[in-house]
C-alpha cells in the first residue's frame, strides 16, 4: 500500500503533560504576564529588559531535566520513523524542543523557538540556550513571533497541506489564526481531517474524525492504529 503524506499540527496541549503549561491567550496572560508586554513587539520597545527576563524564565523551565517529551511525542516521532521522513511533517505552534527531544527531524516552528535568538541587524539566527542579557547586546530579540508578526514558512506549510493525505491535529484550542485555518484549507484540498485533543475545539465540526482525551493516551493510540493500516 502506498504511503501516505501527513502533516501534523500540534499546540501547546501536546506538552501539558510534559510539565509546560498552555497558553491561554483568553484572559490576557501568558504565565501570568500580560501578553501585551511580553508578546508584542510594541511591548519589547517599551522594556526589552522585562521581555528578556520572561524568556530567559521561560528557558530556564524547559531546560529543567524535569520537563521531557511524553508518549504523545514519541508517537509522533515513531510515525516518521515508521512511514519515512519524506511522508510526515510536523508544524508546530510550540516554541519548546520536545518533538526534537524524542525524534522528530522534519518540524516546522511556525511560532519560533524559546532555544534561539535572533540578530535584528544581521537577521541570523542563534541557538541559545542560556539567559540572555540585552543590556550587553541590544541587537539580539527573542526568536518568537509574537501578536502582529507574521508565523515563519506559512507558503512552505500551505504547499504540504495542499497535497496532504491527511491532516491531523493535535492538542490545539482552535482559537489562534492562521493555524485555526488549516483544517478549512485542507478540506478544500479533500484531505482527511482528524483531531486529537483533550476536549474539542474551536472547530471541531469541520474535522472528519475526532478523539478525545490525554494526548499521552489518545495519540499513542490513534498512531498504532495507522502505522498498522499502511504497514501491509
């Protein structure tokens, strides 16, 4: 049987279990900062130093040896292993390292990534995981995309969704564009829409299947049972 093409999206539900706590853009906070002045770029402006701190808090928990991937992870990455690189692409709105941390290798970080920095002047792109001090270097921002900012690669992720097999979404509120997007846009392109979520989102209605429940549990799973289908 013929492999098939799967994206995959995963939101901030993927890593609950994993000890990162979701963001909620509801009430205005992230971590109990207000978005508005860590996650907009008219906030750094205001107080770079303030906006560095919470990063480099952030980065200090996902550092812990505490936090690792969990079994919805390694399912992920066992599908690619399973099905071959060339077939599965994962496009995350985490900003965390725990698809890489159990395996993953074709990953997109449509919202950034806490682990690097970026050089306003140059636009390079900076592995970091330490805290850094704008005080010393005024150049170097968070590798975020923060309220207003365009998400990194969206033609990239457009184009794989558009010849996907299948579109699967997992641990994701349904609430945050254009990612809220995708499963409309791969229904006009006739793939199968499936949702993996603790409880249903936003628009549930539009996907084809629907599981819920522990991503831990529910995405192990569902990942067994396709890797069977296409094994034969």
């Amino acid at each position: 049987m013929k492999k098939p093409f799967i994206v995959i999206l995963t939101g901030a539900g993927i890593s609950a279990e994993s000890g990162l706590s979701t963001f909620r853009a509801q009430n205005g906070l992230w971590e109990g900062h207000d978005v508005n002045e860590v996650a907009t770029y008219e906030g750094y402006q205001r107080d770079p130093i303030k906006v560095h701190e919470f990063y480099n808090m952030l980065r200090r928990k996902l550092n812990d040896p505490q936090v690792q991937p969990n079994a919805a992870h390694f399912a992920v990455a066992q599908l690619e292993q399973q099905l071959g690189q060339d077939n599965v692409l994962v496009v995350t709105q985490n900003v965390d390292n725990l698809h890489e941390k159990a395996g993953t290798t074709q990953i997109i970080h449509m919202h950034g990534e806490l682990l690097k920095i970026r050089n306003e002047m140059t636009n390079e792109v900076i592995f970091c995981d330490y805290d850094v001090d704008y005080t010393r270097n005024k150049y170097l921002r968070p590798h975020i995309v923060w309220f207003g900012e365009i998400p990194l690669d969206m033609s990239y992720i457009y184009d794989a969704l558009a010849r996907a097999d299948y579109f699967i979404s997992i641990g994701t509120s349904g609430n945050v564009y254009p990612a809220a997007g995708f499963v409309q846009f791969a229904r006009q392109h006739n793939v199968k829409t499936i949702e993996l979520n603790l409880e249903p989102s936003l628009g549930n209605n539009l996907f084809d299947q629907k599981i819920y429940g522990p991503a831990s549990k529910v995405v192990p799973e569902f990942v067994d049972t396709l890797i069977e289908k296409f094994k034969k």
